[in-house]
C-alpha cells in the first residue's frame, strides 16, 4: 500500500449547482456572480464552461463579461444554496472507507488514503461523488500535496491525472513557472528578471540564490515547488477562522461623508455580529477601500481593548479613512475584524494557502 493525495475539484461549481435548478440552461453560456444583472458593479464568481469559451473567466466584472458574452445568462449568487451541495460534497468524501479529508473551500478538498491503485480510487470518488449530488467533479492524483493540485488541471473536466515524481518534469519541466500552484504574476516576473523562466529552471536554481532574492524561507519555498516536492500529509483538523470581513462594491460611487459613514457602520455591524457568534472579540481592525477609478488600499489597527462593539470598530475603519487624507470617490469598502485567538491557540499553518469561497 501506498499513500496517496487526490485532490478532489468540482467542475464549474457554483454554475453546476444553478444548472441542476434550471435545467433548460444546460448547454447555454452561464455566469455567475453579483446579484445576476451585468450592469451592475460586480464580478462573475463562476462560468459555465460554454461561458469560458466565450472569454468569460472568473473575477471578471460583470460588464466585461457580457461584452465578450452578450447572449450568456448571468445569474445571482445564491450562497445557501452552494453552501449546502458542498456540505453534501464534503460529507460524501468523509464516507470514503480510509480517507482523511482536508477541505480547502466550497469546491475543493485533498482526500489522503491508502491505495494500491489510486486510480480506482479517484474513479471511485467520482461515481460516489455524482450519485449524490448529480455533480461531477476533477481528481488529481499526486504523491504530494502539491502534485495532486496541479494534475487536477490536467483532468478537468470530470477527469483525472496523475502526477508524480516520475514523470514531473516530463508534464511540468518546460512550462512557465507561473502554472506552479502558488505563483502569480508578481513572483513569475521576478524569476523571470533572474532568468528562471520554466518550472525546469527554478527546480535547477541554485537555493543561495533564490535565498537573496526572496528570503530564507520563500526563496527555498519556490525551489521546492519547482521540484513538486513538499508534504503529502492531509490533514483534517478543523479549520478555526482568524477573522470575518464584509465588503461592498457600490452602484454608485459614495463621495459624501455621511454616505461612507452610514456604510462603515452598516459594513461593521455585520462583522461584529458574525464575530459574536464565534464568541471572539475583534482585536484588529483592517480597512479596504476602493477609490475611482480603480484604486485600492489596505490599512489594520490595533485596538486598545477587544470588543464586539460594532461603534468602536466603525469609528476605528473611519479612522483609518481619514489617515489616508485621499477625498476621492469611493467605488469599495470593507471592513475586517482580526479575533482574539481561541485558547490554545491557533492550530499549525496549512501548507495549501488560503481557504475561502471559490
């Protein structure tokens, strides 16, 4: 026996969800995102695959998107309704004989066993997968972590891959260092500015000198990716969140004080009550704002004492406004409220990144 890491990714998620409730829509290029009305401020959260042909891809604003996709349906977010086929998805994966799931948002999850043929395995999630939610999903297959995240890609859809150390460099070695798990743009421009331009490169890159040019612990972090090394441990302790945000993208821009006043407050009312029910009290605050045309800044403070006051919390994000001394319309607010840690503390960082709605 083996361990294994499949990765387990649904397929166009949130619009396969809308298309079991519509079926006449199967086939036709659907979005998702906002409250379904393209003339709004808002950006599509997922495309049918219909759509993707079309150039519609997800975080694209809703506006984009029509243009490329004019004929394409765009419908509301439901988040209930998704809520509930990934509970269902995720409890589907729990069932399997031998499995540790760690689920790492509404669509994905990395399932560990031990298997003599993980191929069987994956092809058996799939089926236990589609018989109870009619929803068909991707698995890749990996002896890592980050190898199985990767290979789902190359399955999608309703498929699987498997990638592992023997044929890595054959799949991955020539491509551009960017299609690593965990790369974006940014970090692929400055390996890039030191002549590392494939996965082959960075996996071949002298540790020293990723070291200089990212740190002690980033710079070995990419050197290992470059090899699709890491751990191929799952790990199903639940996740404890650290904070709760809200934002809003507004229709029309806010440019008088008492409109971002009333939506600071509004913003902080809901983090505070989210907070309550988690029993922790904000620590930090941290603001997010968005000025015309498209200008963003982030800010936290410290305050002096935890709270659930949704007052303190909004006066602290206006505070943090007026620091910035920048009087342009604002097209964005948000509001996050950093907790208290929970006693005993936080559990160990996941190696996987950040965990969320898709």
């Amino acid at each position: 026996m083996s361990r294994w890491v499949l990765h387990v990714d649904m397929d166009q998620f949130l619009a396969a969800v809308e298309l079991l409730r519509r079926p006449e829509l199967v086939g036709r290029p659907v979005a998702v995102g906002g409250r379904g009305d393209p003339t709004e401020r808002a950006v599509v959260s997922t495309a049918s695959y219909e759509a993707r042909e079309l150039g519609v891809r997800s975080g694209m604003p809703l506006k984009v998107a029509v243009r490329k996709a004019p004929d394409a349906v765009f419908l509301p977010v439901d988040f209930p309704v998704y809520e509930a086929a990934s509970e269902q998805v995720m409890q589907t994966l729990r069932a399997v004989p031998g499995a540790v799931v760690e689920v790492l948002g509404w669509d994905e999850a990395f399932v560990g066993l031990d298997s003599e043929d993980p191929q069987a395995a994956a092809h058996a999630i799939q089926d236990a997968v589609l018989a109870a939610t009619r929803l068909h999903c991707s698995v890749g297959i990996g002896d890592t972590k980050v190898r199985a995240k990767i290979a789902t890609d190359f399955g999608k859809p309703q498929g699987t891959f498997r990638l592992t150390r023997d044929n890595w460099f054959e799949v991955m070695g020539e491509r551009p260092t960017t299609d690593l798990w965990g790369i974006g743009n940014r970090i692929g421009a400055r390996l890039a500015s030191l002549g590392i331009q494939s996965v082959q490169d960075l996996a071949e890159a002298p540790e020293p000198d990723l070291v200089t040019a990212f740190g002690p612990a980033t710079g070995p972090h990419l050197g290992r990716l470059g090899r699709g090394a890491g751990s191929n441990h799952v790990d199903d302790t639940p996740w404890i969140a650290r904070a709760h945000g809200h934002e809003m993208t507004y229709q029309e821009d806010l440019t008088e004080r008492a409109q971002i006043e009333t939506a600071l407050a509004d913003l902080s009312r809901q983090v505070s009550q989210d907070m309550y029910a988690e029993g922790r009290a904000c620590a930090r605050v941290h603001l997010k704002v968005r000025f015309a045309p498209f200008f963003t800044v982030t800010r936290v403070r410290k305050l002096s004492e935890p709270t659930f006051d949704p007052a303190v919390i909004a006066a602290t994000a206006l505070t943090l406004l007026d620091a910035l001394d920048d009087h342009r319309p604002v097209r964005l607010l948000g509001v996050r409220g950093e907790m208290v840690p929970p006693e005993g503390g936080y559990e160990p960082p996941r190696t996987h990144g950040r965990r969320g709605a898709p």
